[in-house]
C-alpha cells in the first residue's frame, strides 16, 4: 500500500510540474499538488527539482593541535540553507547534502547570549560540554552577539530594491511572495528612509527612483507593479543597482542593496567569477548588500551565496510568507551592520590532542588573515547572534582544570575601520563534567540535524531521537529571544525528516 501510495505522488508530482510548466513557461516552485499533500508517508527520498545548484561541500577534517595549534575563521550570519531545508520537508523531500551547511542552520536562530557593554558592538562568548554524539570527544560553543539597536537609533536607510522579474521568478511562492513582503516591510520604515526600485529580465529598468518613504503610496504603487517574464539581466543590473547607491550615498547610513532573485542569470555578464569582481570593486565604498532567494528548479544557491560572501553580504532564501516576515518585518534590524569583517581565531592548547571545526567549510581563513584589515569577513547586524561550534579529542594526559583554549575576534564598527580587538580565555574545564547550558543543548542539537541531513560521517551515535531530546531542553528559552517560536517549529521539521528517512 504504501508502495503504491509512492507511485501515485509521483505521478501527482510530474503532472503538476507539466501543469506548471505550460501555464508560464517555466517551473515556478514545488507542485501544487505537494503542497496540499500533509501526509508524513508522501515522502520521497529524492532531489526536488533538477536545475537546484549547490556548490560541493567538503566537510573540515579533525586537525591534531601538534601540528596546528590555531584555527581561524570569518563568521557567516546567513540562514539561507536552513529555511532551504524547510522548504524541501515541506514539499516532501529531502534537502540533498551540499545544501546543508551547518553554520546557516546555527545562525538561523536568534540565541541567549548577553549584551555587548563597554562601548563594544559585540560581545564573546564560549562554553565545553561533553559532545553528544561521542561521549569521548567534548564540544566547544563560541557565541558572538551584536548590539540591539532601537528603532529610533537606526541610521537612515538607502535601500535600492535589486528585483529580478524575469519568467523564473513568476508564481505565487516567488514574485507574488516578495511584492507583499516588500510592502509589509515599507510599512515599517521611516519617512525619511528611501527606496529605489531597479527590475531586471530582458532588460534592466529604474522602475522607480530614489523615494522617501513618506510617499509609501507611491513606492507600494510601484512594488504591485512587478510582473515576471522574460531572460535574466542580471549583471547589468547589479551594475545600475550599485550606481544607484553611489548617487545616493547617505553619510553614515545604512547604504544597502536589497536583491531578490532564483539566480539565474543567462544573459549578459553570467559568470559567477566576474559577478563577484564587480561586487568586490564597491567594497570600498560603504555599500552592503543582502540577497534573498527564491524558488527552486533553477535555483542558483551557489550563485548567491559566492555574491553574498564577497560583498558585504547576507544571505536568506524564502520559502513561505512567514520567512518574508521574519526578514523583513521581525529581524529588520539585522539589515543595519554593527559589526564588520568580523574574524575569530581560536587557539588550542596541551589538553586538547585535536580540533575540528563544525561547517563553516567555505569560510575558513588563513591565520595570518586574521591581522589583516584588507581581508574581506562576515558581518553582523544589530540584535543577531552568531555560533561556532568545535569537537574536541582531549589529549590522553589530559590535565584537570587546564585552559582548554583562547578565544579572540576582530571586528569594525564601520567599513574601513580599523579593527577592534576582544579577547577570551576559555575557562578551565575538566574530565567529566556533565552540566550544560540550555543554549549548549540546543546548538548542539542544530548541528547534529544538520550532520544528520549530510549523512556526515562524523554524525557518530547522532539520530533524530537524539537531536529532539537536545532542542527540547532549550525549545523554550530563559529569555524572549524566540518570538517566533522557530524552535518549536525546528521540532516539527525534525519529525519530518525522520518520516523521510523511513
């Protein structure tokens, strides 16, 4: 029966895409006949749609402190991956392996972590514990976490609004998506903010110019507007969109492109080497940019992702209209950066035989980077946290109460700044100890599902029993830093990746 059960979604399945397909030229998402499908056996342990690019993903090896003591790192404040997930669960698949990057599951949720004081824009933070999935090996949680800002604190916002209305953007999970995410977010801005509006397809266009906010009738106006046809331009663009910001720079505000797109760019420039070149020439120039994904059956997360990486970016796919609303309504304040080319390096001394460090894989440093001002690293926006995780082999002679490490980041309060230094010991820790924290827990239990989606060979005894019983220590934090309740949800999603797994 449930063989047969099987046959009859997959056929269900390809006729919806063919249906799709007909009615604009192009897959514009998941079948609908999927969506409306709530049964945990309509699982299919397959790819969701052919064309879904991912770059490949070689997972950090363990790293004997004999031989390399230091290990440095930029930090990585997307979560483009996680809500990725989600979508894939939600449509009855299986997220394939080289779209789980562990670091955007951990920094895909707000953790308890103090606030910066001292003047500082971040504040540090680290914890060991025993690791879960191998009782021999202890973890080692890093927290980073920016300073809130309030509303009336902000700096003015130039935000020019980079959208791309080409045929693989059209459907209700894509365009239709984001025009009322954009809305909702213009609802929430300043009058004296402003937007710019640019659209690219089979041609590039200044859709609106530069708009205070105070006339949000007519930026709405414009955003209700948008319409998906045609090839992508994307690289032109990009180009306008960055001129557009030039012409208007606000000293000390918030100078940021907001791009919206599958990725896909087939005309013009298209490669992503010189994409990211041309991203890399404004980095000088104060100018952010954040990109937000859509859609999947062409979905060039590679793309997106090297884009975000290399130019002052952030990174976040959509998948439903409560994503829309966490980022652009709920986490806003994440699009003001209060910590920038930020860098951590940690340093492992004698009671530690070896380290490995938990995803992050394409963000890896040089050690020697981590002195250099030049050197382009992630940033943090104003109320986010951001978590690293280690595993630790503990050296056979082990010493009781020994420093297991140090601890030190750098970061700029402003682009072009000299870095600022902060500097942690990591306590003194020993064999046995058993007592965690909830925010242990629950990054531990993150980062298991993660290495559990990879079918990571360094999963050990993790399986989903194990990741729920973790999340549901920390599924209702001390503090309201969980309004959302994503970790409630997180649960969810765990139960239907097991079902998937059957």
């Amino acid at each position: 029966m449930k063989r047969f059960f099987r046959l009859v979604l997959i056929a269900a399945s390809l006729y919806g895409v063919l249906a799709c397909t007909a009615m604009d030229g192009g897959y514009f998402g998941y079948p609908q006949a999927l969506d409306r499908m709530n049964d945990a056996e309509g699982y299919i342990n397959e790819p969701p749609m052919p064309g879904d690019s991912f770059d490949e993903i070689v997972e950090n090896e363990f790293i004997k402190v004999s031989e390399q003591p230091t290990s440095t790192f930029s930090i990585d404040a997307d979560g483009a991956s996680y809500s990725y997930m989600r979508r894939c669960l939600n449509s009855y698949f299986l997220p394939s392996a080289n779209s789980v990057r562990t670091e955007e599951f951990l920094n895909y949720f707000t953790f308890d972590y103090a606030e910066p004081t001292g003047g500082e824009s971040i504040a540090i933070n680290s914890e060991i514990g025993v690791c879960p999935w191998n009782k021999e090996h202890y973890l080692l949680r890093l927290g980073l976490k920016g300073k809130s800002v309030a509303e009336a604190d902000m700096p003015v916002a130039n935000f020019i609004l980079l959208i791309d209305t080409s045929g693989s953007m059209a459907g209700s999970n894509r365009i239709d998506l984001l025009k009322s995410g954009l809305c909702n977010m213009i609802d929430y801005m300043r009058p004296t903010d402003r937007i710019a509006i640019i659209t690219y397809s089979g041609e590039v266009k200044r859709l609106l110019e530069s708009t205070l906010v105070k006339d949000a009738d007519k930026i709405k106006k414009a955003i209700r507007k948008l319409e998906a046809s045609g090839s992508t331009s994307g690289g032109a663009a990009m180009k306008m969109a960055y001129d557009e910001a030039v012409e208007h720079y606000i000293n000390g505000g918030n100078n940021r492109i907001i791009m919206c797109t599958d990725g896909d760019f087939n005309v013009g420039v298209t490669s992503t080497e010189a994409l990211v070149e041309m991203v890399e020439s404004y980095l000088d120039k104060g100018i952010y940019l954040s990109i937000m994904g859509f859609g999947t059956g062409n979905y060039q997360d590679s793309r997106m992702e090297n884009l975000s990486n290399h130019g002052n970016g952030t990174y976040t796919y959509i998948d439903c209209e409560d994503e829309m609303m966490k980022v652009f309504v709920h986490e806003r304040s994440r699009f003001y950066s209060v910590a920038n080319d930020t860098k951590c390096q940690v340093t492992f001394f004698d009671w530690v035989d070896s380290y490995r460090l938990i995803g992050y894989e394409n963000r890896v440093m040089n050690n020697e980077d981590f002195e250099d001002d030049k050197k382009d690293a992630g940033e943090i926006g104003a109320g986010q946290t951001v978590t690293a995780l280690y595993e630790l082999i503990p050296a056979a002679d082990m010493t009781q109460n020994a420093t297991a490490a140090s601890f030190d980041v750098r970061y700029k309060k402003a682009l072009g700044e000299e870095s600022r230094l902060l500097h942690q010991d990591i306590g003194k820790y020993y064999q046995g100890v058993t007592e965690t924290s909830s925010e242990f827990d629950f990054a531990a239990g993150v980062a298991a599902y993660a290495m559990i989606l990879r079918d990571s060979k360094f999963k050990g005894s993790a399986d989903y029993a194990m990741v729920q019983d973790l999340v549901k220590r920390a599924e209702k934090p001390a503090n309201n830093v969980d309004p959302l309740k994503l970790r409630s949800q997180l649960l969810e999603l765990v139960k239907k990746a097991s079902s998937c797994d059957r």
